[in-house]
C-alpha cells in the first residue's frame, strides 16, 4: 500500500536562506515536474497539505505563552497583560482546531473535475475551470513588488508553492510551465495582463478551460476578466 504524502509546513516553504526562491521552486519542479502533485493514476493528480494557519496558530499560542511567563516573572500587576495573552490564545487555539488536519486538491482530467478535501470530507466538487494557478504580486515595505506561484480555486484553500521574489520573470515562467503540465488555467498576477513589446502587446493569461456553460472555444490566451 502506497504511503500519502502531505506537505507540511516546510513543503512549499523556500528554508534555504541561500538560494533564490525561483531557483527552489526550479529545483523542485525538476525533481517533481507536477510539484508539489502526484500523479496517482492517469490523468489523476493529487496533492495533500496542512495548512500554513494551523502551524502559525501553533506558533502564536507558543508565543503568548512565553510570553505570559516572562510577564509573570518580570511585572509587578501582571493581570492586564495576562488577560490580552489569554485572549490571544483563546483566538489562537480556535484558528488552530479550524485549520487542523490534513487538506486534499484532486484534478481528474479524466472527466475535466476537482475536489477540495477537510479532513477526509469532500468539501466541493466542480468543473476545472475553476482551479488555476497564479503569479501572486504584492507590494512590499520598500515600494518592490513581490511575486510567488500560488494555487488557487473556487472553494479551494489558497496554498502558495514557492516563496515571494522580486523576480518576475523566472519565477512566472516556472508557473506556467507547472500549469501547462496540469492542465489549468494560468493567471497573470493582474486581472488584466498585456505586456507590451516594441512590436507587439501579447496576453499572459493562459486560458485552457472555460466554464461548460459558455459557447466560447474552450482554450484561448486573454483576459481573465472574460472567464
């Protein structure tokens, strides 16, 4: 019988202070070209996770742990710190029990579906249109905007696969690259992406599916907007 595999807290984390994120997120694709996916049967992808909340509420709990102790320890009336600490532990404890146990993405091309997973229950079924992956952009404190693969979908809890960069390019080539091998969607890190060349403007929106409802062709490169 075949292990599951679930990605933990360190799975999709960069943890090498060393290495460019573009670079591991490269080397991982290379070691796993459908990272972080397994491919469990044909044209049936799975990938399994815990969810980056649980372990940041464990950390935080932690945290105001300690420090209710150092406060105890150094305060003469500790009662008003200790009370915002237990608030903050009480709050934390709940995201944890909320975010706790293991989350399931399925694709199944074999009749064009996904799953989202809590905790063994199946939380939605729905077309693939609807699942994607994505150049996430975030401006920064110095202004620079940061940019990480992330995947993404309706009903779908948001799971970054790479860490943030300020480089834009490597790191979305490596994000398409990763959607043309599943089969999904491709979204630019802006609703409306045109990039402009010196002779041409082109699309970075790769549109591989469309809702079954729609009379539009099923694979077309624009504008998300249009989905």
């Amino acid at each position: 019988m075949k292990r599951e595999k679930i990605v933990g807290i360190f799975g999709t984390w960069d943890y090498s202070f060393w290495a460019k994120p573009e670079d591991t997120f490269q080397a991982r694709l290379e070691k796993n070209p459908i990272y972080p996916f397994e491919e469990t049967e044909e044209n049936h992808f799975e990938f399994k996770f815990i969810s980056i909340w649980f372990w940041f509420s464990l950390a935080t709990i932690t945290a105001a742990f300690l420090i209710g102790g150092i406060v105890v320890l150094a305060v003469k009336n500790p009662m008003s710190y200790l009370v915002c600490c237990v608030i903050v532990m009480v709050i934390a404890a709940y995201t944890a029990y909320v975010y706790h146990g293991p989350r399931k993405v399925v694709l199944d091309h074999n009749d064009n579906t996904y799953a989202f997973y809590r905790k063994g229950r199946r939380v939605y079924t729905g077309h693939v249109h609807n699942i994607y992956i994505r150049l996430s952009g975030q401006k920064g404190g110095n202004g620079e905007i940061y940019y990480k693969v992330v995947l993404n979908g309706f009903n779908v809890e948001e799971q970054a696969l790479s860490s943030a960069t300020l480089r834009c390019e490597k790191i979305e080539k490596l994000g398409r690259r990763l959607a043309t091998r599943l089969n999904v969607n491709f979204f630019d890190w802006t609703d409306k992406s045109t990039r402009y060349t010196h002779f041409f403007n082109y699309f970075k929106h790769v549109i591989r599916h469309r809702c079954p409802l729609s009379s539009r062709a099923t694979s077309i490169e624009g504008n998300a907007s249009s989905v």
